[in-house]
C-alpha cells in the first residue's frame, strides 16, 4: 500500500507560488476545509485525533464511506451549479450596482464643472464630456419664505372642509347602502314568505334544474304528456317588487274547455267556461291553480284531438281545431214508421276557448246541463287516465323481460261515443217493440215487453261475473263510464198469452275500444219458434237459440219475422177447425186459400188470396195509430166466409 505522506506525492496540488501551508491565506483555508469537512460543528477533537491515529497506521480515512461516493458526486455537481448561478448574479448586482455610481458620480462632476471645470474633467466620464458641455448645470440656494398666518388659516379651513365634506358623503353613502340594505332584505322577506305560503299550500318546490340558485313550483302532472309535463313547471323568479314573477305565458291567457251541442246547425247547449272576474289581483297561489286549470284543459283538448284520428269511421271530424262528433250511429235505425235515432241530426263540439275578463253571455238553452255532464265526464276520463298510467309506473316489470310495457293511451271520446250509440240503438228497439205493441193490442193480442241497462262490468250479474265490492264509489263511476253498457229487453209472444210466458229477449251491448267497435245484438228465440226454425232438431233437445246481428235494423227485421211465425203457426191455428178449407201454413201448395202474416215497420199485415177467384187479393193491417179497428179474430172469420 503506498504511503500517504504528502512528502511521497509526486504532483503538487498546491497551487504555483504556494510555497507550504503556513504560506496559505486564513481564508482560502477555511472555505477549502469547509468544502473538505462540512460544517466545523461536525469536526471535533476525538474524530480528528482518531483521523490521525488511522493515517499512521496506514488505514484509509473512514470520514467518507463507500456508500457515500454516489452522494457526494451530486452534492459536488449540485453545489458548482449553485456557485455558477450565484456567480451570474453576483456579478448582475454588482454591474448594475457600478453603473449606478458612475451615473451619480457624472452628475456631480457635471455640476462642480461649473464652478472647478479642470477639476470636474478629471472625474468625468469620456462619454458625458461629448455630449454636454461643460458648466452647463448649476444650482441656486433660496431662503424660505416666511409662512403666511392667512393662507395658513384658509389651508387648515379648506382641509376642514373636505374632510368633513368627506365624512358626509361617506355618512350619505353608509344611510344609503343601509336603506338598499333594508329595502332588500324586505323583497327578500317579502319573497321567502310567498314561497313558504306556497310550500305550505302544498304545492311541491325544487331547485331548477338549469338555474341552481332558482326555485321552481310543480303544479302539472307527473303522468301527462312529456310536452305537458314540462311545461308543468315553473320558475319562481323576483320581480321588482319582491313579489313572485310567475310565468306569463301559463297565466296571462288562461285556456278552457268548451263543450256544445249542435242540432241541426243550431246551439242546443253549452258547457260553463269559468271567468276571471275579481282577480285583477290575483294572489300567486290562484295563479298556480289558473295555469294548473289551463295546463289541464290544454292537455285534454290535446288528448281528444290524439285520439280523433282513430275514430274516423265514426265520422268525427277536425276543423280549425274544433272536434265535431256526431251523436248519431253509423248504422242509422231510421224507419219510415216514425222511430228514428235519439242522436239524428246531432253532435258535439269541443274547441278551446280562451278565458275572458268579462262576464260570460247567460246562456239559458234547454241542452245545457247534457253540455256541461259531458264536459265533467272528459276531465274524469282524463284524470283516470294519469290514474292509470302512475298505476303502471308503481308496478314490478316482468321478470326475465326487456321489452318496454305498452303506454297507456288516453281513452276519452270512446266512452261518451259508447254512451250515446247505446241509447240510440236501445230508444230505436223500444220504439220499435212498442209500436209492435200497440198494433198487436189493437188487434186484440195482448202482449208486454220491457228493457233495462246495466253500464259497466262490476255491476252484471252474469254467469263468472262477481260484483267487485272493495271499489270505492269513485272507481265504480269510472268502470261504468270505460267499460261495456249492456241492455236487455223482452218481448212476449202473442202466442203466450193463455199458456206460460214466452219471451223474446235481445241483448244490446255496446264498447268503442280497439279490440270492439260499435253495437251488438244478441236475440234469443224460445223453444217454441225455434223448433219451427230447426224442423229437424230433437224435441227433447231443443233449446233457445241465439242469433247476433250488428246492425239495429236487421235485429228488428227478425224480430218481425219471429213475431209473423209465432203469429201464423199459433195464433192462427186456434180457429184450425173453425177455419175450414183455410190452411194456415203460409205459401201452402195445396191450400184452397193462401193466408200470409206479416209485420213490417210496426205493422201487422195480414193478406189473403182466393184460388179459382180471379186471384183477388185482400189485406188487413194493424197499425200503431189508425188502420184495422176489428180484432185478427172477427177478421180470420171473415176470411172463412169467403172461402
């Protein structure tokens, strides 16, 4: 191992001209030991003596470990870029430091010129003496004027006046921020008392969703319409006043549902419109409900017009927004005998009307209490509607499915279609059996029939039907009002009038929806007439049947033939023995006179011909009013006397 005697070193690391240590600057010594050692605190006198001790024995100094070599190398780079850039400026500080000197040393020179110029010249710099001249700056001394007591007065009276004009306009400036201050914690009073009057009310508020320091009310339906639902609410903005600003739009030209009904071209009623009479000032909570109001009325005028387009087969039509439904049924039962529809030649008319200031004309038309039902009808199916549709929305979907469950679509017009085309189809069939009735009594048959309605599913007292008894009064009224209305008539026979009653019933029901349209009609014939019927059936077996028609007119045509069997095969036959020669079966090829029954429009016709007469024909008829006064009996005689 080569000793480490400084003697032994054959490059000198001194620099040249250093002849030893005691030749080096105290100075220069201590930064090197610093950059040697570190700090002096961390040199003591055990750590430098156990040093020395190492170098005599020959052991490497253990001040820097192995470890450390990595350290020490970024100490070292670390700390020269810190000197360079301290360096840098170092030396900025100082330039500008000189130049600043030099610049206060011209200037005074510059001014001694004047007075010392050869003196001046020598501390001059090169470049000032090119471009000023010598001399050229000077200064005076000046004694200080005597302060004046008057202008000293007017000083300190001016700076009494802007400091207490200062402190007025700042008084001024505080009494008016407090009165803003006032003014606005009023309108805020003012505003939070509305709102709190209108939460309290029980109108629900929330934030708007778009203006997060804004308050909304909701006063639409959550199941209306999306267009509906939106405009539904509304943001509670402050006016100038403190008050709320509601929405103009949705109050300034409220909407209303008017309901007419028209015969003929002729207003025969009209539904109520409500005024805005009083309210010149409305508070904010009548005017949630006025747009409340209008929002509903809009929506159902809206609903009715949605589902105008799939009753066009019922001849409802659309013109400048105006809905017209007739009252009368596609299949007209219009007879020449006098029993015509209860809706020929009417209709409904539903537009939407705005809500006026002014008082509305007094209307005193027969129809108006049918005009306004009808209006409170609509806004119940409409209500009924949502009703469902929340329904819906509250039930669990279907497992294991992703398709989407069908909207509910508003049924508004079909109920009160259904309504009318039963009553007219019911007026037309009782019209008909009482005209039957009366002819048949005027010729001496007596007979009775009768007719009774049941709306509604909940109330049939048919076979697998049972009556719903945990609906509420509310919810019967509108399951009568959606669902089928059923009508059941009975007609007796003639024939049944000395043996057991026998009927003729005919069912009537009635449901516009998608999967049924209009009316139908169901006759049930007894055993007796439909053993004529069905000649080949088994006595045994027989049994009433059923026939169904859809149109009113062919229901009562068969029962006009129903009626002429029955006449012909029983009544007839009673004066069999009397009657000789006189064959009762109609159209008989061996018969010596053809007897022929008929009831046709209300009629009872009945005709007879003569063989080996020149064919003469006679015919008797029956009519509700006016025609044959004698009974079928003294006629049936007559008929036997001239065979």
């Amino acid at each position: 191992m080569a000793s480490l005697d400084p003697s032994s070193f054959t490059l000198s690391l001194r620099p040249k001209g250093a002849q030893g240590a005691d030749d080096e600057p105290v100075a220069r010594l201590v930064e090197r030991i610093y950059e040697e050692r570190g700090h002096f605190r961390n040199v003591t006198e055990d750590s430098l003596q156990a040093e020395i001790e190492a170098q005599e024995r020959g052991e490497a100094s253990s001040s820097v470990g192995d470890d450390g070599d990595g350290e020490t190398v970024a100490d070292d780079k670390r700390k020269r870029e810190e000197l360079v850039s301290a360096k840098v400026e170092m030396l900025k500080q100082l330039g500008s430091a000189a130049n600043e000197a030099l610049t206060a040393l011209d200037f005074v020179s510059l001014l001694e010129s004047r007075a010392a110029p050869q003196q001046a010249m020598k501390s001059m710099s090169p470049l000032l003496q090119q471009l000023v001249p010598t001399g050229s700056l000077g200064f005076d001394k000046w004694q200080m004027p005597p302060p004046d007591p008057a202008k000293q007065r007017k000083d300190e009276a001016v700076s009494h006046g802007w400091r207490a004009q200062n402190l007025e306009s700042s008084a001024d400036s505080l009494l008016k921020a407090a009165s803003r201050l006032e003014s606005e914690v009023k309108k805020e009073t003012r505003y939070w008392e509305q709102v709190l009057s209108i939460k309290e009310k029980g109108w629900p508020v929330s934030r708007v969703p778009q203006e997060k320091h804004m308050l909304g009310v909701h006063f639409g339906f959550g199941e209306a319409a999306p267009y509906f639902r939106q405009r539904g609410f509304s943001p509670l903005r402050r006016n100038a006043d403190g008050g709320i600003e509601f929405d103009p739009t949705l109050t300034d030209s409220p909407k209303a549902l008017r309901v007419r009904i028209v015969e003929n071209g002729e207003i025969r009623g009209t539904s109520q419109i409500p005024t805005l009479v009083g309210a010149m000032d409305p508070s904010i909570d009548e005017l949630i409900r006025r747009a409340k109001d209008s929002l509903f009325e809009q929506e159902l005028h809206h609903e009715i017009l949605l589902e105008t387009w799939q009753l066009l087969p019922y001849n409802v039509t659309v013109k400048d927004s105006a809905i017209n439904v007739p009252l009368g049924s596609p299949d007209s039962l219009t007879r020449s005998h006098g029993a015509s529809t209860l809706g020929a030649g009417r209709s409904i008319r539903l537009d939407l009307v705005a809500i006026e200031q002014e008082l509305p004309e007094i209307s005193s038309n027969a129809e108006d209490p049918l005009a306004e039902e009808i209006a409170c009808v609509l806004r119940l199916l409409l209500a009924e509607t949502h009703r469902q549709r929340l329904l819906q929305k509250s039930e669990p979907p279907p497992p294991l499915s992703d398709k989407r469950r069908p909207a509910i679509e508003a049924t508004i017009l079909r109920p009160i279609l259904s309504h009318f085309y039963h009553m007219n189809a019911s007026h037309s069939i009782l019209q008909h059996m009482e005209s039957l009735s009366k002819a048949l009594n005027r010729a001496g048959m007596a007979c009775k029939f009768a007719i009774s309605t049941e709306y509604g599913l909940p109330d049939l007292s048919l076979p697998g039907l049972r009556r719903n008894t945990k609906l509420s009064a509310g919810d019967k009224l509108i399951r009568s009002l959606r669902g089928p209305i059923f009508s059941l008539s009975s007609f007796s026979l003639p024939s049944s009038a000395s043996v057991e009653s026998k009927d003729i019933t005919i069912a009537i029901r009635t449901h516009i929806s998608a999967q049924s349209f209009g009316t139908e009609y169901a006759l049930h014939v007894p055993a007796s007439i439909s053993k004529i019927l069905r000649p080949d059936e088994d006595e045994s077996t027989s049994s009433p049947s059923r026939f169904m028609f859809t149109s009113g007119s062919e229901a009562c045509e068969y029962l006009d033939f129903l009626l002429s069997l029955d006449v012909a095969h029983f009544v007839v036959s009673k004066y069999k023995d009397t009657l000789a020669g006189v064959d009762y079966v109609p159209e008989a090829e061996n018969n010596k006179a053809r007897l022929k029954v008929e009831f046709s429009e209300g009629r009872l016709n009945l005709a007879w011909v003569r063989k080996g007469k020149s064919m003469n024909t006679k015919k008797v008829v029956w009519a509700p009013e006016g025609g044959e006064v004698r009974s079928l009996k003294q006629v049936l005689r007559e008929v036997l006397d001239d065979t």
